[in-house]
C-alpha cells in the first residue's frame, strides 16, 4: 500500500504531465486518462468493459470521467520493483 504522501507526489506529476496549471481538477476525461497512463482511449473502453484492471470511472450522461486521484493510486499500485 503506498503513502498518501506517495499518491500525492503521484498525482501532481500527473497534473503537470497535462499542463494543467489553474485549479486542481476533481476528474479529467477518458482522453486525458489515456494520456496519463500512455494507452489510447480505446484500450480504456476495452479495460472499462472487461473490467481488466481495477480503474475507477463514473458516467455523465455519454461522457466517461476518471478521477486523478483514482489514476495517481492506479499508478502507486503499478510500480514494480522486481520482476516475478
């Protein structure tokens, strides 16, 4: 599990990586959240489908939402120091 000092450091790499410099987002776009995570937005919609990976999401009307939170701790769970 890591820190919420961890996540934290996560997540503002991850609002300067969009250059977002005015207040801090609660949510960005599944673009957005494909560009974070360097997948295309479709392998986002294949992930939310099949439910590969646990990334939260929520829905307004047609339009898919990621919190960045939710991305900063996906990538604080995906950082590996050893291969299995």
């Amino acid at each position: 599990m890591k820190t919420a000092a961890e996540i934290s450091s996560i997540k503002n790499e991850i609002l300067a990586g969009l250059s977002i410099h005015q207040r801090e987002p609660i949510h960005v776009s599944d673009k957005d959240a494909a560009t974070v995570l360097g997948v295309k937005p479709q392998t986002l919609a294949a992930w939310r489908s099949t439910g590969r990976y646990d990334l939260p999401y929520f829905k307004i009307g047609r339009k898919v939402r990621y919190r960045i939170t939710d991305l900063a701790e996906f990538l604080a769970r995906s950082i590996l120091k050893h291969t299995a």
